[in-house]
C-alpha cells in the first residue's frame, strides 16, 4: 500500500488493555506450551497494530510538526506508549516464568527470553509518569529544532537548508550561515539547558526506581545490549584515542594545508576541497533515477526493493518548511514497509540518505518473511552495520551522481568515516559523565564537554564563537535529548563496516554475501555472534581498531586528491 493511502485510527487503549489481558491470562492459565506459542501469536498482532498507529502518527508529525492533528496524536502516542510498555511488560513475565518454558524456547529461541528478561528489568509501572514525561520533553526538543526559521541570503531557511551554506567556498558565506546557526541556539540556550536537565532528572528518577545505581546501567539494558557492557566500550574508546585520534589530526592538517589556510577552523571543516565540496548532479528527480540504475546493478534483490520503496511512497526526503530536521528509517509492520524520512538539502548528504538510510530500510525488506517480531531488527549496532557498510557497497556506482568528481567524493566519505568515530566516542563518555553525575549545572555540563572534545576533537578552534566556544555543541546532536547512549552504536558499526570495505576491495562478491547473511539472520542472535556467525571481526577484539585505522588511512593515501 502506497504511504499516503495507509489509514491511521487512534488506538482504542480501553479496548487495547481488555484484549491484552485476556491473552496474559491465556498464557497464565495454559494447559500446554501450544496454548502459550497461541497467545504469543495474539499479542504479536496486538502489539504490531499499536505500534503502527504509533508510527504513522509519528512520521506524519514529523513531516509537518505544524499539523495540528498529529501533533495531538503524537502527544497522545507520547502518553500512552508507556502503558503498552506496561503490558508487554506482565506478558513477558506470564512468558518466562511458564513452566513450559523449554519447550517454548524450542519454538521461540533462547534470545527471545534473554531479551524479555532484559526488557522487564527495565520497566515496572512506577516509572510510567517518568517514562511520559520524558516523551513529552523529546518531543518538545524536536518541535524546538523543527521551529528554527533563519533568515539568511534573502531566504528563510531551516537548520538543514542552512548546510550547504555551510560548505560554501567562499569563507564569508560559510561564517555568515555558522553566526545564523549560532544566534538560533543563543536564543533557546535556556530551553535547550532546562529540557536536558529535565530529561536528566527524569531519566535519573527512572532509574532509582527501578534499583539501579544511575542511568548508565538502566541506559545500557533500554538498548538491549545483550553481549557487552560499558567495561567494553570504555576499552574501545581508549584505543579510538589511542589509534584514530592521531590520524584525524592529520586529515585535519592536510585539509588545511589543501584549503590553503594559515588556520583551519570549525567554520572550515565541512569544506574539503578549495572548489568545493562534490555535490549530486541533478534535480531530486533525477537522483531518484540514479539511484534506481544504482540498485539495480547492484544485486536483484537490492534492485526489487528499492522499487518497492519507490513505487509505495516510502521515502520522504525534500526538506521544507514545518518538517522536523534529520533523518531516520523506520517500519510499519501491517504493509511489511520500511519508511524512510530525511532532508535533502543539494549536498552529498542526499547521496548518503540513498545509501546509508537504504541500508537499513533494505534490512527491514529482507527480513519481511520473520513472522517473531522480536527478532525483526537486531540491537541498534547492528542495524548501523547495515547502513553504514551499504554506503561502501554503493561506491562503485558513485559516478551517476557525483560524474567527474567521484574519486574526490570516495576520498571525502572515507575521510568523513574516520573522522566521525572519535566524534561519536565524545557524545558517548559524554554522556557517561552525564548520567553518572545527574546533580551537574548546565555550565558544568558543558565545561565537561569541553574538556572531553579536546581529548578526542584536539584540532577543534571555534573562533571564540559565543555558544559552541563554551561547550554547546552537544545540544545539536538529536541523539543525546531523544536517545541516550545510542551514538556509540554508530562508531561501532562504522569500525565493522571499513572491515567490510577492505573485504570489498579483495572480493566485492564474497564481502557483499557475507553482507547479505549478516543482514538476513536479523535480530536472530546477539550483536557479537552476528559478526562471529558471518566471518567477521567484533570491534571489541584487540587491536582491531589499529587494524582497522591503519588500512584506511593506507587507502586514504593512496587515493588523495
């Protein structure tokens, strides 16, 4: 079904909870194990009807946060979600406390209960005042960033349409768009300060109740992390200091020396060459057609699904007034459809939403036929393996939309990978110390980030600029309000998915199999046993972060413009 035919129907919450325990009782009051796979089956199909509508209100809000009718529906979904958690939460407990609980894991699989266990430690209906609040105070950040309208080059623009601004060849432009930038977030410095004290304090709250030491323990376990723990991101921080940090200073030096500047500051990074940066050739339009021929030569498979997309309306793309900012896949159960939503603003960023988004909506297509809805999508490391490594798998069709200026595209995008990692290893020992001391001031907070960017960001000189000079520039970063400590996820991911390019560049055609079985086995096993059961490196492993480093910044080198 097309997206804009797809109905929505506010959820019956009455009716949802009379349903919900008449299968909870089903599963108490089970005579067999058939009975409770039964029941496992009904409140599957409970769950996904809610979710949908969930989702559909939340992508139609997010498409224009000023329609007045789902703004209303996603307060409504940001106030009951917590009650669907409650729910799942007593099925799960009916579930794995069953005396035919061997049996049922024959038919379910193990993960299954270690992952319901995981999900009860991390609810009980106590926390559900915390748990809508902190909806309501993510929600309110998006609806800040989608606000921003800047005035600028006689336009009035968004944060997202402010990019490629920001990338001009001319330094006066690209300052000029950075102080547009800065003005917006002086202005909403004490809203952006009093909701992330407030998600800090509710998130906190959560916590204590639920018995847990701090937010970092309850923080890890809401991310399903079912095969590491904070000891081991914390070693792979450590060697991303040690091993990538050094090389990142370097690219930094050679973009000054390439930009031809006596200094190189924030307002020059997103500028990689003199001539600029390379952009996609064409209209939207047309770079729907390239990437159609790019998906096509790419395998059958690839090939059918993004026609699929296509042909139902599943991406939405072109930024506009009212549309909330950044971009994300996500999937609505009943139509087997992933969804994509993203801003295109005529930089190589649209590029990336064709592949990097793509590689996650293709691993939502592929698993269509998994009937357990737990298994459908693997923890979120995972999932950014898989759009992270679609973004190298692509680059050899690069030339229909960059042309003669591909290679310099290649050298920008692994460039940018390596730059990235340290970035995201910020936001994540960020957010450690953020949690772990919850009593901090705004101004702490930020004298902590400070002291965190030099450590992993130490070319950073931000021109005394009067917001991001002081430690504001994590209250741009999405992720840190909505959802915390997801951002290592894409550092981990980003390490296994250069593994997948050095593959590519020995065998294209074994690396892109091993790709396909890592992306069909789904949320079937933890994140390390997916790398492990595909013939891969697990970025944990010692020294592989070195390994990792030093072969590209060999590619790298080779391939410099």
């Amino acid at each position: 079904m097309r997206f804009s035919q797809m109905p929505y129907e506010r959820p019956d919450i009455e009716e949802l909870k009379k349903k919900a325990g008449e299968i909870i009782r089903a599963v108490e009051e089970a005579q067999n194990p058939q009975q409770q796979l039964d029941a496992h089956k009904a409140f599957t199909a409970l769950k996904k009807r809610f979710l949908d509508m969930s989702t559909l209100a939340s992508i139609r809000n997010s498409m224009n946060t000023e329609d007045p009718f789902y703004e209303q529906e996603k307060a409504f979904m940001d106030e009951n979600e917590p009650l669907l958690e409650e729910i799942q939460s007593r099925f799960y407990k009916a579930l794995v406390s069953s005396p035919f609980r061997a049996e049922l894991e024959k038919s379910l699989g193990s993960l299954l209960f270690l992952n319901a266990e995981m999900e009860l430690k991390a609810f009980d209906p106590i926390i559900i005042p915390e748990l809508q609040e902190e909806n309501k105070l993510t929600t309110r950040y998006q609806k800040l960033m989608a606000s921003a309208l800047l005035e600028y080059d006689g336009k009035i623009l968004n944060l997202s349409q402010l990019t490629p601004y920001m990338e001009s060849t001319s330094r006066d432009i690209r300052k000029g768009a950075f102080i547009k930038r800065t003005e917006f977030f002086i202005t909403h410095r004490n809203e952006l300060d009093d909701i992330y004290d407030r998600l800090v304090k509710v998130r906190t709250s959560m916590a204590k109740k639920l018995g847990f030491k701090d937010f970092v323990e309850l923080g890890y376990i809401r991310m399903g992390r079912n095969s590491y723990g904070p000891e081991e991101v914390a070693r792979f921080r450590n060697q991303v200091k040690e091993h990538l940090v050094p090389i990142t200073v370097k690219l930094r030096e050679e973009q000054r020396k390439r930009l031809g500047l006596e200094r190189l500051t924030y307002i020059d990074t997103p500028l990689y060459f003199k001539d600029g940066n390379p952009r996609p050739e064409g209209t939207p339009e047309e770079i729907f057609a390239a990437g159609r021929k790019m998906y096509d030569m790419l395998s059958p498979e690839a090939s059918e699904f993004f026609r699929f997309m296509l042909d139902n309306e599943l991406l939405d793309v072109l930024s506009r007034k009212g549309k909330a900012p950044g971009g994300y896949m996500t999937y609505i159960y009943s139509y087997e459809s992933p969804f994509i939503f993203a801003n295109f603003n005529g930089t190589s960023g649209d590029v990336d939403v064709l592949t990097h988004e793509c590689g996650h909506a293709f691993n939502g297509y592929l698993s269509r036929g998994m009937e357990l809805l737990e298994y459908k999508f693997p923890t979120m490391e995972a999932c950014e393996v898989h759009s992270m490594s679609m973004e190298f798998f692509t680059m050899p069709w690069m030339k229909l939309f960059f042309g003669d200026r591909t290679e310099e595209y290649k050298y920008m995008h692994l460039s940018s990978a390596l730059l990235f990692i340290p970035y995201g290893c910020l936001v994540d020992e960020f957010q450690h110390v953020i949690y772990s001391n919850p009593d901090m001031t705004p101004k702490q907070r930020k004298e902590a980030w400070l002291r965190l960017e030099r450590e992993y960001q130490p070319y950073l000189d931000y021109e005394g600029d009067p917001f991001f000079s002081k430690g504001g520039t994590w209250q741009r970063q999405i992720h840190i309000y909505t959802s915390p400590f997801y951002y290592i996820d894409y550092c981990l991911a980003q390490i296994c998915a250069l593994q997948f390019r050095t593959l590519m560049t020995r065998d294209y055609k074994t690396a892109w199999d091993k790709y396909i079985s890592f992306s069909k086995k789904a949320g079937t096993m933890t994140f390390v046993d997916l790398l492990k059961s595909s013939g891969l490196k697990s970025p944990f492993d010692e020294g592989f972060v070195e390994e990792v480093a030093s072969s590209s910044l060999k590619a790298l080198t080779e391939m410099r413009p």
